[in-house]
C-alpha cells in the first residue's frame, strides 16, 4: 500500500482528467442507432381543465413518427409517478397523495405540466410539431403563494384536500414548552421565509428509451443519482412491467443536488414512446423547460418563538411552519417537512419545544428535495432567533451562542425533537472558528470599512446536520490479473467516489490505488443500490464496502492457508499480504486472487474467483457539525453585498480525503450563498406565469460573488459506524443562509433595520434601508 493514497490523504480525483479535457460521457453525449428525439408541449396555464387536444396538424408535419396525450396513456394503462416515501414511513401522519401523471389528461396545476410529447426524426421537427398541436383549456383560479394557499376563500386545487393542507406534521411536547414560555424573562420571534429556488443542475436533466421488441424488455439512459429507484418506480409504478425487464444506466451526471434522485415523466415517456415507434427515443431539456418543468425547492415560511431566563439560556422553542408541496406530491418530499422540523434545535440545548408544519399545495412546479432539504430551513429558523435573542438581551452573537451549545460532555444527547446527537465537541468547532475569521480583530476592520463608506457586518452560525439513511450494497470482486473491481450500490455525481472507494480499498486490502476501479451507475452491473443523496455515500457506502473488504481478506485467508499448506490459524494479514506467525514465508493478497482463477487444481470448497458483498443498514444517522463566520460589506447607498471574509471548521468525523471533503463544502457553501443573496423563483400571482424562467431573470451565484474561503477541520469520530464518518455533502448549504442575513442584519443595525428576507439582494437591501430611515421620521 502507498501512504500517499490511503485515508486521510488528499489524493487528486482520479476522475477530473476526464471531466477537464472533455472526455466525460453524459446523456446527452449518447445517441443509439436509428434514433429519434422528442419534444413535450407544457401547459400554460397555472390551472386548467383540458377541453380537448388536437393532433392533427402535427401528426402530419414532416419526419413526425407519433403523437402521445393523455388519452393515450391512459389506453395503454400508464400509471402515475408516485412519491418513494411518505411521511407515515418516517413515523408521521397520513398524507393527501397527488402523484404526478407523465402526460396530463384531463387537468393542468401549473405552467409546466407535461400534456403531449412528440415523437420525429429530429430534435428540431419535434419541437416544430408540438407547437402545432392546438389544446383547448378552460382556465381555472390558481395559487402560486404558499402563505395565501391556506387562506378560507381559496379554492381547494385537489378534491377532498380541504384546504390545500397535504399534511401536518408535529413534534416535541406542547405542556412542556408552555410551561418554558411561562417561565421565561424573554420572548423572542421571527417570521422568515426561505425562498423557493431552482435546483439548476449544470446538466439540465435528459434521458434515452430503447425498447428491445425480440426480448420485450427496455432500456433506460438517464441521468440519475439512483438507477435502481428509478428502475423500481419506473417498472412498478409507471410501466408496471417486472423490475427486470428494464435496465437503467446512469453514465457521467453533472450535478444532481436531489432533483435527479427519483424519476420525472420524461423518463418514463421516452421507454413508452420507443416502445410505441420501434426506435430509441431521446429528449434533452432546454435550460427554459428545465427552470419551469423541473422540481424546485425550499419555499418555506415559519414564525418561531424563543423563550429565554434572564440570563440568555434557552427555556423552550416553538415554531409553527407551512412548506410548499406544488401541485403534486413528488419526489422525497416529506424529507423537507420532517427535517425542517426535527432539527430546529440544531447545536443547541434546547430543554422543551412543540414545532408543527403544514405541507400546503400551490399551483407551481413540485418541490422535492435539494441539498440539505429541511436542515437548511431548520438551522435558519434557529439561528435567526438566537441573532435576535442576542440583540433583545444585550449580548454578543458568540456569547449567547457559547451559553446555550450542548457540551460535549453530554453526548450522546437527545434533543427536544427526538435526534440523538451521538458526538461532537460544538464549542470546540466555534472556538477554533473564531479564531481562524480573527473574530476579535473585526472593530478594526469595520472602522476601516466605515471609513471608505461601508457598513461592516459579522455573523456566526453553529449547525448541526444529519447525514445517512437506509441501507444499501457494496460488492468487491478481483479480476484474474489482480485488479480490483468495486461494484458500487451508491451512486458519484460529482462527490469523489471514483477516488475515495479505491483510498479505502487500498489501504484495507493492502493493494496498489491504481489497480482499483468503481463499476456504478447501471442496474445490470450493479447487483442493487440505492443511489447517492442525504451525505450518506461515505457512510452507508463506505461501511458496506469496509464488510466486503473483510469478507475477502476471510475468504482468501482460507486459500492462502492452502497455498502455504499451513493452518488458517497460522496467518496474519497486513499491508497487503498473509504472514505464517514466526517465520518469513508470506503470500500476497493479489497472488491469491489470481490463484483462485486457476483453471484447476484448487479444491472445489474455493469455487472459482475472488469476491464478496458487504451490506450496511443505518440505525443512527451521522451528525455532522460545524460552524460558519462570515463578515461582509453593504454600501448603503446601493444596497450592494459583498462578502469580505468567510470561515468554516467542520466535524466531518473522519475525513476520507479531506481535499474532496472542502470541495464539497466549497460546493454547499456557493449554493447556500445563492439562496441568500441571489436566487429567487418568481411566479406571477395573478397568471401564475413563471417570471425567473431563465439566467437573465433567475440570478445564479458567479465566481467573483463568492470570497476566498477558509476552511479547517475540528472532527470527532462518530459513534455509531464502522468508519468513524459524517456526512459532508450538505453542510456547506445548511450554513451559509443563516450566516449571511445574520451579517447582513449586524451591517445595518446601526440604521435600524432589524428584518431582511432572502434573497438579500441590492433593491431589498435597500428598501430595507429606506423603510428603516422613514419609520425614524414618522411619528
């Protein structure tokens, strides 16, 4: 083994040569022969009963192979795409369950839903053709606005949903909160939102069908962060045909972020389609049909109270929330309300709370999962309080932060909302934080700034994540020369695996980096898996990977005994090789395995090859932890923000490679900072119409809005798996938002400004302003 490449070192991505001489292989670099491309027809209207659907002018335009409705999903009995879990498989309540059609038939519930697609010899000529087709729609009153869809005199958009409530969820113990409030020498509330935002991918999402008539099964090129599920709810729920009998192949994925984690309706048409033609069937998205047709996320809205002694600790917490579903129950939707929920007490000691959440419909794209679902608007809610405790109390932001964290020493520890935080040293992650962003060196520097015109802000954030569910597969296999082949049951997308597999493997087995290779991503290869989302690769993946390592070193411990004639007893393995105790006379792994290629002479109990699976199942999540420092800059003329200085130390519990471990809080911390500063999806209240439906309207974070940023380590090994991990993929886009509007809201305290809403942005900074300097000269 080299050192140079086991855990813990940063060793370069094996998979960026690829990626940065492009030579990566995306969907849309596929084409099978004889293909033909689709094009889809979105509605547009908001709200609307389908009167009737003409295809006959497109039906006879140039190169058009077939035409598909609603009407004719329903004849062949296509059934809908239904939601992977519900809230009552976490332990919630019963839900209302909308799934979503792939074709709409008789209704549409927002700009976007899908009502035909086109099938034709060219992208061009299908997309020419769906223009052709003429629908007939009866418009009908639509919500777009989460806070109005609840309201008495709105209509109800599902039959029987009474009020458009999908749901609601509650957690904690209401007398025990009460009494906390009743208790309390102060009372502190806000009232936030987190902005509904586009998940924007930098591949928009596209898919291959190819139905093969002689064996009447399908095939499936898409790009997915979970090909066994997509493979599972495309067979059972949409084309109800055997899970075998469709193979699903993810190749390269630029970026998935959750909204490639489940299927959409193009995955399903282009095998229904292909199966209609004869031929295979593409569709690429447009980054248009992307910003409106595809799930979006966040849109949140919650009023918290915090009841606090005189002294600044928490007494008790209590918020009450309503997360936007759109028109359909989609995708991992009840992850959103159940973690926004369960860790509003983040990093703190929080001894009673009562958190309740109503999952609300509104006629807009579905809102699914995304970095950090629910964590992010969980540890916005808590942080904004505390800022504002601090403010109500007279205290500096750290120091009531510093007064109310759980101590290590209480771990594990449970919180109000049932998470067993199992470690972490919360208090020692602020400490190095704020050492590291100078934390006491700031009055220079905002006299500096004000001194050039500036108003200086600062903030710091302690978070808590949760990162790992379900269980999943990971299989080892050597090939006859040696090699080692993993078949991975996760799924990379941006986040290492292609090199941090083979760093565990290597140091493990004892075998040379270079000679490991990840197999994923395709469903006749990969036995079973259940893809890569909530930071669970590195745990879930990497203790059933750590099994089947040991399962090999068990297997091929018996046949090295029989190459060395000596009892199984007798050896030990290290560093790659078996070693008879007392003597020099060894054998390495690798020669082992090609010993088990023999083409005879082994005895038959060896069988034939080298491998082994492992599989690892969560009965406790990781915790990954942290805290974030940001000071910015706000020109209270224009209202802009600039971000000046931002800090981060994070528990990652044991960091695999931890040059890919601040890649990806790089990555969470851009996307964090576009919810807060930038990113906004904007739907006309009275069309409905989606007003952001593209990069001129809807504004994406670019490089130089984002500071050079710091980030360090302060990790404590997790209790509860075989690795030590947490996860890490999220971290950075649950810590951001909090932390900027936190600064933000410092910066322009002096000028009395006490509230912003993301996306902070220069006109709402400085309306902010304005509103602040004319409440001072009204009476």
């Amino acid at each position: 083994m080299n050192a140079q490449t086991g855990i813990g070192q940063s060793v370069r991505r094996s998979e960026d040569a690829r990626f940065l001489t492009g030579a990566g292989r995306y969907v849309s670099d596929i084409d099978l022969p004889h293909q033909a491309h689709a094009a889809m027809l979105y509605s547009p209207h908001a709200h609307a009963v389908i009167k009737s659907i003409d295809v006959r002018e497109a039906r006879a335009m140039p190169g058009v192979l077939a035409v598909l409705t609603g009407a004719d999903v329903q004849a062949d009995g296509l059934g809908a795409i239904q939601p992977p879990f519900l809230p009552r498989d976490q332990g919630g309540p019963a839900c209302f369950v909308a799934p979503q059609p792939v074709l709409a038939s008789d209704r549409v519930r927002y700009v976007g839903d899908r009502v035909a697609m086109v099938v034709a010899d060219t992208a061009q000529r299908a997309r020419d053709a769906a223009e052709r087709i003429v629908v007939d729609y009866e418009t009908l009153p639509s919500i777009t606005d989460l806070a109005a869809a609840m309201a008495p005199d709105v209509p109800n958009l599902w039959p029987g949903c009474d009020g458009n409530i999908g749901c609601i969820w509650s957690m904690g113990d209401a007398a025990a909160t009460e009494r906390g409030f009743a208790a309390a020498s102060h009372v502190v509330s806000v009232d936030v939102v987190n902005n509904r935002v586009a998940i924007a991918a930098m591949e928009p999402r596209a898919a291959i069908g190819a139905f093969q008539a002689a064996s009447r099964s399908y095939e499936l090129y898409a790009c997915s962060q979970s090909p066994h599920t997509a493979r599972r709810a495309l067979a059972q729920d949409v084309l109800r045909i055997a899970e075998g009998a469709l193979r699903v192949i993810s190749p390269d994925v630029g970026g998935g972020f959750g909204l490639k984690g489940n299927v959409h309706p193009e995955d399903a048409l282009v095998l229904w389609a292909s199966r209609r033609v004869g031929r295979p069937v593409k569709w690429v998205a447009t980054r248009a049909e992307s910003m409106m047709g595809d799930r979006h996320a966040r849109d949140h809205i919650v009023h918290g109270e915090l009841a606090l002694d005189a002294s600044g600790r928490i007494l008790a917490l209590r918020s009450i929330g309503r997360t936007a579903l759109g028109a359909y129950t989609q995708g991992a939707f009840a992850a959103q309300a159940m973690f926004a929920l369960r860790l509003i007490p983040g990093a703190y000691a929080i001894p009673a709370a009562y958190v309740t959440c109503a999952s609300v419909f509104t006629n807009t794209a579905p809102v699914a999962s995304y970095r950090g679902p629910g964590r992010a608007e969980a540890i916005y809610l808590i942080e904004r309080l505390l800022d504002r405790a601090a403010a109500t109390l007279g205290l500096a932001p750290d120091e009531i932060r510093r007064r109310n964290l759980v101590p290590a020493a209480a771990m594990p520890y449970r919180t109000a909302t049932g998470f067993r935080y199992d470690s972490g040293d919360f208090a020692a992650a602020m400490a190095r934080a704020l050492e590291a962003a100078d934390w006491k060196g700031f009055p220079a520097r905002a006299a500096a700034s004000a001194a050039k015109g500036q108003l200086r802000g600062r903030a710091v954030t302690s978070y808590v994540d949760v990162g790992g569910i379900f269980n999943d597969r990971m299989d080892l296999r050597f090939d006859p020369d040696g090699g080692v082949v993993i078949m991975a049951g996760t799924h990379s997308h941006g986040q290492g695996h292609e090199t941090v597999f083979p760093q565990l493997v290597s140091e493990w087995l004892g075998v040379p980096f270079d000679s490991v290779r990840l197999v994923q991503g395709d469903t006749d290869k990969v036995a079973f898996g259940r893809g890569t989302f909530a930071a669970r690769s590195a745990l879930v993946g990497g203790c059933a990977l750590r099994i089947a390592a040991d399962e090999v070193i068990r297997k091929a411990t018996r046949l090295a005994a029989h190459l060395l004639e000596v009892s199984a007893e007798d050896l030990q393995f290290d560093a790659g090789s078996f070693t008879v105790s007392g003597t020099d006379r060894m054998i390495r792994l690798v020669d082992v395995a090609r010993a088990a290629y023999r083409p005879a002479g082994l005895p038959a109990e060896f069988g034939l090859g080298l491998d082994a699976s492992g599989a690892y199942a969560i009965n406790d999540p990781s915790f990954p932890n942290g805290c974030h420092v940001c000071e910015l800059e706000v020109d209270p003329e224009t209202g802009e923000v600039s971000l000046a200085r931002y800090t981060v130390v994070d528990d990652v519990g044991v960091a695999l490679n931890p040059m890919i471990c601040e890649g990806q809080i790089h990555g969470g911390l851009a996307q964090g900072i576009g919810q807060a500063m930038l990113e906004r999806v904007v739907y006309d209240p009275a069309s409905g119409q989606l007003l952001s439906g593209s990069f001129q309207d809807y504004c994406m974070p670019r490089a130089d809005d984002l500071p050079s940023i710091d980030v360090g380590f302060a990790n404590v090994p997790a209790a509860t798996n075989l690795l030590g991990v947490k996860g890490v993929g999220e971290s950075g886009t649950v810590g951001a938002p909090p932390t900027i509007i936190n600064a933000i809201l410092d910066a322009l305290r002096p000028l009395g400004v006490d509230h912003i809403d993301m996306p902070a942005t220069p006109p709402r900074v400085r309306a902010a302003i304005e509103h602040a300097q004319l409440g001072r000269v009204m009476p």
